[in-house]
C-alpha cells in the first residue's frame, strides 16, 4: 500500500498501523532529510519501503526513486 505524507501526522500512523498488522506498504516523504529521519526513526526495522518524491514538482512525479527497502533514510531524490 503507498501511503503519502508517510514522514508525520496520519501517513505515519498508517504507515505504522499498517507494519504492525503485517502489511507490505510504501512511504512517501519529501526530498527532505528531516522527513526522511523521521520516518527512518518511526519504522525502525519494520519492513516499510521508502520513496522519495515531491509531487509540487510534475517531473518527480513521475519518477519517484525508492530511498530505502527498509526504512533506513537516504538523501536520494526522484530525478
């Protein structure tokens, strides 16, 4: 399941939510290390895939690059 927003407020409880019930799902942040950190904090080893992408920006939209197969933070932006 790709949950937005997946770095704070309601996209990090699913993202979480969905962990614990064993659930694969994949968490969109900004290309912002401070996103990218806390959702690396919140999941931990949980087995949350991470994308990078801003979405404010079409082209990125388009392409978003997968930070981390498992919740481990990466700077990698969508190109």
């Amino acid at each position: 399941m790709l949950v937005t927003g997946a770095d704070s407020g309601f996209g990090l409880a699913t993202v979480l939510r969905l962990a614990e019930l064993g659930f694969d799902s994949v968490g969109l942040v900004r290309p912002e290390p401070s996103a990218l950190d806390s959702l690396a904090r919140a999941v931990g080893d949980r087995g949350v895939r991470t994308v990078v992408a801003d979405f404010a920006d079409a082209r990125q939209g388009r392409r978003p690059s997968p930070a981390s197969s498992h919740g481990r933070s990466s700077t990698t932006p969508a190109t």
